[in-house]
C-alpha cells in the first residue's frame, strides 16, 4: 500500500513545475498612457503607472487574464507586507445579475485562507481614488482583462506591495479560492515606484511542495501509527518471538521519524523562501508534532531496565508522548491536504481509506486483545479456585 500512495503523489499532474512566461509590459492602454511598467513574474501578467509627486497619487493598470468564463482576476496593494493576507484588493468578474464585467473591493483578512465564511466586498480602508475595469473581447479562458485605479501614497513612499492572482470560481458576488500552484503562491512583489526596481520571492517548485507532502502523509500518517500497532499487538507474543517485537517496532518508528524529518526541513525551506505565505495552524502542528516527536526519540535513549523502579514511569510517558505525536501527525496529514488545495481531491479520499483501514484493523485486533485477555483472567480464576479447593482438601491429613 505505502509504494501505491508514494506513486500516486509522485506522478499527480500537479507535481510537475509549470513556467508561466511573464507578458511584454506596455505604457499604452486603452484608457491612457503611463509613465512606467514591468512585466510582473507570474501568471503572465503586468503593471503600468504613473506617479505624481506633487500630490502623492498614483494610477495603476493592471493586466492579467481569466482562467475560466466564471472566473476572478485580482489585483492590490498590501499597507504591510508582499503577502496575501492583509491586501487591499479589486476583484474583476462577470456581474451575477447582468453579465457585465464589474470590479469590486475587498479586504483579505487573515479570516479568508480559513475559508469559513465566503469574501464580502467592503469599502477599502486605503485613499482609494478612482476604479474601473476593462475586457478586450470578453470573459472567457485566456482572455485579457486591465483593471486601472488610482490610490494616494504617503508623502515620500514610492514603494508599494503589490499582490495579484486569479482564480476558477464566483460564487455569487463572493470569489472563491485560488489554485495553490507554486506560480499562484508567488504571486506577489515589492517594487518601487521610482526606479521600477521590484523585490519578488522564487517560487517554490511544485516537486519540492510535493515532496513534502508525500514525505509526512508517509511518516507521521502511515508508518508511525504502523509502528505503534506493531507495539501494542505484538508484544503479547514475547513467548513465542521474545524481544523480537521491540526490535520490529524500534526500526520501524526509527525509519518513520527520519523521513518526517526529512519532511519537516523541506516544509521549513519552503517556509523561509516563501514571504508573505504563511500557515499558521498547519506550521504549529507540524513543529509541536517534530518536537515531542524527537522527545520520543530522544526517551529510546534513556529506557531504562525492567527492573529500574523508575521503569513505570518511563513507561507512562512513553505511551502519552507516543499517542499524542500520532494524533496530531494524522490531524496536520489533513492540514497539508487543505494548504495543497486538496481538500476534496482524490488523494485525500485515498488517505482516508488507507487511515480507515488501519483504524478498523486496531479495533479487530483490539477486540480480540480484550477476548484473549479475558479469557485467560478467566482461566486463572479457575485455575486460583481449583488450587484453593486442592488445599482446602489436605488440610488435616496425616502422612505415614
């Protein structure tokens, strides 16, 4: 099963890395000229304007292309940083009612990557001056759309963050979520005003997001809980294979805890050289869940004897740590599958059926434990009752 979920992963269409060239940049526009523009690295899009110092504004057009007949393109300046959250943003999209192109504003508050309520466009909290937006034919794949805007700058700032993507979807007047492509999360850039001179994050290749997905569902979701099985399940077993079962459960959990290890760095490499883009649950967890983790690594190295009184102790903080660092590994498994943009995809149903297997298969066995454990409690009750009648019966003999 581990060799078909590692291919599955591997060869998924998504995990090969797509170049998007970015478009030659143009000062002309329908709507008029501009001073400057750059050719913005992904998702073949651009951005022209021109800056008026005396009065601190500046006109955008931004240019960018549909995905889908019923999808967004979105452009906006970000007060604080060149991420996602926290963007000031105006949406394009066919107008629900009439089937124009419209444009509206939106704020993306740290609330939208949780995706629990849909986006409601609110008036922007920035000197907003002017809005409007324009289709060379239409609204449909690969067509082109410009949305131009104005906005009035603080006095002596000519560096903006500006942040851009689109997206398959609305719903209603409510966009919904982008891909999460490796050109779809790069799609953000500081750039000066001045000297056009623009700041931009690599994209993280998609192979290396796939990697470290593959290596987690794999180590902390599969093997690890494997290894704990083998533990509990087999141990009952030291009569007949002695310590056997210690040896199967320490390598097994040793082979898990490397290549989550493994995992872990790439997702911090990933981390560092993705600005702006942050998941905050899903980093929590999977630091929490490499720490104690690495304390039930780390306990291997300090067992100590059966017959040491501490031995209990050990024992019982071996079980918790093991336990809680199988349960949140499993729970952030399903965090990665959202941060991929896989929530309803036929790679988290696949997991799900290998962890539902795994789970009715501990029930059975934890089942036939109780029966077996029951049975034998019995047994030695009769066992205790036949001695004790035994015993009962000699009493007042006398032995020539």
């Amino acid at each position: 099963m581990l060799p078909l979920l590692f291919l599955i992963f591997l060869l998924h269409p998504q995990s090969l890395i797509t170049i998007t060239l970015a478009s030659r940049c143009t000062i002309t526009t329908p709507l008029k000229t501009y001073q400057k523009c750059i050719s913005l690295p992904t998702q073949g899009a651009t951005l022209a304007w021109t800056y008026h110092a005396e009065n601190a504004t500046l006109d955008l057009a931004f240019t960018g292309s549909f995905i889908s007949p019923s999808g967004w393109v979105a452009c906006g300046i970000n007060p604080t940083s060149p991420a996602m959250t926290g963007t000031r943003t105006l949406v394009a999209f066919s107008d629900p009612s009439s089937g124009s192109l419209i444009v509206l504003p939106f704020i993306l508050d740290p609330s939208v990557k949780l995706q629990s309520t849909p986006l409601v466009s609110r008036r922007l909290d920035i000197p907003l001056l002017t809005s409007s937006v324009s289709s060379r034919s239409g609204i449909r794949d690969g067509d082109i759309v410009q949305i131009f805007f104005a906005i009035k700058l603080s006095p002596n700032k000519t560096r903006i963050n500006f942040v851009w993507n689109r997206g398959l979807y609305v719903q209603g007047y409510s966009p919904t979520i982008h891909n999460t492509a490796a050109s779809d999360l790069a799609s953000h850039a500081a750039i000066d005003i001045v000297s056009t001179a623009s700041e931009t994050g690599p994209p993280i290749s998609s192979n290396l997001r796939w990697i470290h997905g593959t290596l987690n569902c794999a180590s902390w979701g599969i093997i690890l809980p494997i290894g704990v099985a083998m533990a509990r399940y087999l141990r009952p077993f030291t009569s007949l294979f002695g310590p056997t079962w210690f040896y199967v459960h320490a390598t097994v959990q040793i082979i898990g805890f490397l290549a989550g290890t493994a995992g872990f760095a790439i997702g911090i490499i990933m981390g560092n050289a993705s600005v702006g883009v942050t998941y905050g649950l899903h980093r929590s967890l999977g630091i929490t869940t490499f720490v104690i983790g690495g304390l039930q690594f780390a306990a291997l190295l300090f067992r100590p004897k059966t017959t040491n009184k501490y031995r209990k102790y050990w024992k019982s903080y071996h079980h918790f740590v093991g336990y809680s660092c199988i349960v949140l590994g499993v729970v952030n498994v399903f965090q990665g599958f959202d941060v991929m943009g896989l929530s309803g995809s036929y790679w988290k149903l696949s997991y799900c059926l290998v962890l539902s297997t795994f789970i009715g298969a501990c029930i059975a066995l934890e089942v036939n434990a109780w029966v077996v454990f029951c049975r034998r409690a019995e047994e030695e009750k009769v066992r205790k009752e036949n001695s004790g009648e035994v015993n009962q019966n000699g009493k007042g003999r006398v032995s020539y």
